[in-house]
C-alpha cells in the first residue's frame, strides 16, 4: 500500500467531488441540506484558499482515495473550526488512512491556532461517528456555526 498524503491541487477537484457523491449514495443520504448539493462541493481547492483552511488528499497509485480537511466556518465560536469533507471510498476503509487524514486534519487546525474542531454528520454514518468518537469527539446538543447543511443532526465538538 502506497499512500500519499498531500494538500489539495485544483486538479483534484473532479475527482474528489466525485469520491464524496459517491459515498452520499452508497448511504443513501444524497438529499438536501447535506454536502451532496452544495456547490462548493465542485471547487474545494478554491474553497480551501481561505485563511485557516487546509483540505488533505489520500492518493494511492494516482488515484484519489480520500479526502478530510479543517475551515473556519463562519459563526463557530473564537478559536474553533470545523472537520469538514471527510470521506473515504469503500475500499479503504477500516484500513487506518481515515484516522491519518483526521491526524493531518488536526494539526493543520492545531498550526493554524485552532484550538476546538467541530463537525457535523448523519446517522448513517455510523462508523464514520465511532471514528470520531474514538478520536475524542463529544456529541453536543446542536448546531454551531453557519455551514448551511441543514440536513445533518450529529453535532460534535472536540478540543485540541
């Protein structure tokens, strides 16, 4: 097993758009208010230019294979910023690159003075909530922040 792991290239926008839709379906969660439809979606290399954000690539024999990135979504608390886009195709999961991409995740938040990660996700999802949960995620009551996905209702917080 090759893994590289690299920061996101505007070459890798397709590709990773792809990867996420993909992932939405095979839950069966590709409705709105979720990351499916949001249009940023299309252009995460141009999304992950703003200060604070970082997106990782995990890439094996040219081939993306994940992706996890943090960004400091508007109305999170002072020092916070959000997990964000963390999908994993289904062949590599259970394999470990999941928790690498998480541990580049964070201390790309942890470089860039963040001192909390929040994120959102679905019930479906359940592997990918033990994951977090195992990485010290707590769940909180409700949403913070303005990231627009409505349609998600698993809330977590952790510290850094």
């Amino acid at each position: 097993m090759n893994i590289i792991f690299r920061p996101i290239e505007e070459k890798d926008n397709k590709e990773i758009a792809e990867l996420i839709r993909i992932v939405f379906r095979e839950f069966n969660i590709h409705r709105p208010g979720t990351v499916y439809f949001d249009p940023t979606t299309d252009n995460l290399f141009g999304l992950f230019r703003a200060p604070g954000s970082e997106y990782w690539i995990a890439e094996e024999n040219g081939v993306i294979i994940g992706g996890c990135g943090v960004y400091p979504t508007p109305g999170l608390p002072e020092g916070c910023a959000e997990l964000v886009k963390f999908y994993l195709s289904a062949c590599q999961r259970g394999k470990g690159i999941g928790w690498q991409l998480m541990e580049k995740t964070f201390d790309s938040a942890k470089r860039n003075g963040f001192r909390q990660l929040y994120l959102e996700s679905l019930p479906e999802l359940t592997r990918a909530i033990s994951l977090y949960e195992k990485a010290g995620f707590k769940f909180i009551p409700g949403p913070l922040g303005n990231s627009g996905h409505f349609g998600c209702n698993i809330w977590m917080l952790k510290d850094l």
